[in-house]
C-alpha cells in the first residue's frame, strides 16, 4: 500500500521518535500506516498547519475509522502473553491444560529467591542446562526484569537482583525438555513472592494458613541466607527462625508428610572452609543436622542441599553451583494429577439433568 502524502496526514503518533507526521513512514513498520494505534487526531494547530480545516480533519478521521472496522478481522489474531509475572488465576489455567511443577521458593528477605530464578534464566539463555533445553515461557519480560541489575546495561558497580515487593503470590513460567527433545516440554512455575510475607508467616499462624497455594506445591524449598550463616552476629537468627518458619507452615497444615521439602544453604561461597573460620564450619553442619533431624518425623521427602547462584570471583564455584541438580529433583517426581470425578457402575438413570447424564457416560468406572 502506498504510503499517505503529507498533505492527507491528519493523524500524528504519540511514540517518541516516530517520522510518521514528516514522511508518512510508520515506526512500527505497519504497511499501513492510519491502521496504527499509535496514531491520534492533530489538534487544530497542528491542522491549520497541515492545511486541512478541522472540519475535514474530523470527517476524514470518521471515514478513515469506518473503513478500518469493517476491513479488519481478529478472528484469526492469537492471543499473546503479556511477559510479565502470572497471577494465581493465569497459573491455575496453564496446571488444568497441561501437568505442571508447581516449585514454592521461601525464605526472608535477601535469601536468594529471585536470584536464582534470574540465573535458571541466564543459564537457558547461554544453552543447555541439566540436560534440558529451553522450550518456552509465558514471563520472558518478568525473567529479562530479573536479570537487569545483573548486567552491564545497568550500569551496576557489581551484579544485582532487585527485590520482590509483591504481597500476593506471582509466578515465573518456564517450559522445558531433555536435550534430547524426546519429550513434549514440561512447565515448571516458580513463586514470586516477598520475603516479608514469610516473615509474618513465621511470626503469626494465621498469617501462614493465608499461604494456601503452598498445598499445591509439587516441591517446596527454604532458602537459608549463606551470608548471614557466615555472621556470626546473626546466624543463629538465621536458622532459628527457618526452623520456625517450616514449623509455622507445617501447623498450619500448608505442608505435611507427603511435601517434598528442601532446605537450602545459599551463597555457599561465603562459606567454603578457606575463608571461614572451624566454628563457622562446624554450625553449619550442626544448622543442616538439627533441620535433617526436625524433618524427618514431619516430610517422607526431605534433603539438605547447598547452593551459590551468582558465586563471588574467585570462588573456584561455577556460575548457577547446585542448580542443575535442583531443577532436575523439581522434574524427578510426578506432577500432582487432578482426578475427575468418578460415579459407580451401575444403570445410568434414563432421565435427569443433562449434564448428569453427560458425567455417567464419560466418567462412570
């Protein structure tokens, strides 16, 4: 199509940067340029000086919106993810259409969560990983937020995570495969919630029992800051309250016996022997002995594990440490199945509400 002549622009775009109004050329690449939405009336300066009277202008847009309504369809237009973090709605359609890992990261605030979400991520985006491939995500802007303080274009002193602020329940969507692709995909959800919504859970039952998406968690995994285990000023802080926090939950009946729980030593880098003095050394393997110990009259599946996402210069530790084993334990189990109703073999009734009638024929057993 070809493009309008100045003289009939009587629309200008709102996009900065855009030459539409100067040469009729959409910033959009759209071959039509007035089917932009984008595009907004001239004001009447702007129409007096284009030489079309207002009058005119305002005719030629009705007819031009006209023309547009009747000419274009979306009945084939697909609907598009907006890229950002799920809602408990937009996460509960994708586990009814398909099996999914639902991974619940814990932990206060700083402890590591978003991070290691930021460099499952990164990892992907270089490759292989674990000896998965990345298959696709419904919260690729969310993922690319995660990581900006991460990389240069922030014009950061030295990498970051920004913290998560949110006080109800998001989540981060990834699709996966073996790197074989032998398989179809499996979708992974990974919660995105604040550190100090854990903090009040920790410190109130009924704040705990508010956290009912944890039910439905396929893995659960308390991050235990590393830094903080490093202090000695604040470790013991540190693992009393996350000792108390999987005591809360578990009260609360938001995990039982059949969880699969992980407690996580994060930032291990801090802690490597080298640099840390015997006492140090010796806590942590009495905080990973004292939470084996609580865990296993409460979790039929529990471990200890120690993990580094972003791990200091120098540390000998690559990049994502422990990683790869973590998101290969989430895929190990099987996903919570829901199973449909079941009705007794018996004589379906000849008469009754059709859609009775419809749950006998297909689901009676």
């Amino acid at each position: 199509m070809d493009k309008p002549s100045i003289s009939d622009v009587t629309k200008t775009c709102r996009q900065v940067g855009c030459s539409f109004p100067q040469d009729g050329i959409c910033l959009e690449g759209l071959p039509d340029p007035l089917q932009c939405p984008h595009l907004v009336p001239l004001s009447v300066d702007e129409a007096k000086e284009s030489g079309n009277p207002p009058e005119q202008q305002v005719d030629e847009i009705d007819a031009a919106a006209g023309e547009t309504e009747e000419e274009v369809s979306i009945d084939n237009w697909l609907p598009l993810p907006d890229g950002y973090e799920l809602g408990i709605a937009e996460a509960r359609r994708i586990t009814a259409a398909q099996e999914a890992r639902v991974v619940v990261l814990a932990g206060e605030p700083a402890a590591g969560k978003t991070t290691l979400v930021a460099c499952l991520y990164e990892k992907f985006c270089e490759g292989h990983f674990a000896s998965l491939q990345f298959k696709g995500s419904n919260t690729l802007l969310a993922f690319e937020r995660a990581c900006h303080l991460s990389r240069t274009s922030s014009e950061a002193e030295e990498a970051d995570t920004q913290p998560t602020k949110g006080l109800h329940p998001r989540f981060f969507h990834l699709v996966v495969r073996d790197q074989e692709g032998n398989d179809n995909g499996q979708h992974i959800l990974l919660t995105d919630l604040s550190g100090e919504v854990y903090q009040r859970a920790t410190n109130y039952t009924e704040d705990a029992k508010k956290l009912s998406f944890i039910r439905r968690a396929d893995a659960f995994l308390l991050l235990l800051d590393g830094k903080r285990l490093a202090s000695k000023l604040e470790r013991q802080e540190v693992f009393g309250r996350g000792l108390l926090l999987l005591r809360s939950l578990t009260e609360a009946g938001m995990l039982d016996h059949t969880s699969s729980v992980r407690v996580a030593i994060s930032k291990v880098d801090l802690l490597q022997p080298n640099i840390v003095d015997r006492n140090t050394v010796e806590f942590v393997n009495y905080v990973k002995s004292e939470v084996a110990t609580y865990a296993a009259e409460r979790y039929k599946n529990f471990d200890v594990v120690e993990i580094a996402s972003r791990p200091r210069k120098g540390s000998g530790l690559p990049y994502a440490y422990g990683l790869d084993l973590l998101i290969r334990d989430w895929l190990k189990s099987d996903p919570i199945r829901i199973s449909p109703p079941i009705y007794p073999v018996g004589e379906m009734p000849s008469r009754g509400r059709e859609a009775d009638l419809f749950l006998w024929r297909h689901f009676a057993r």
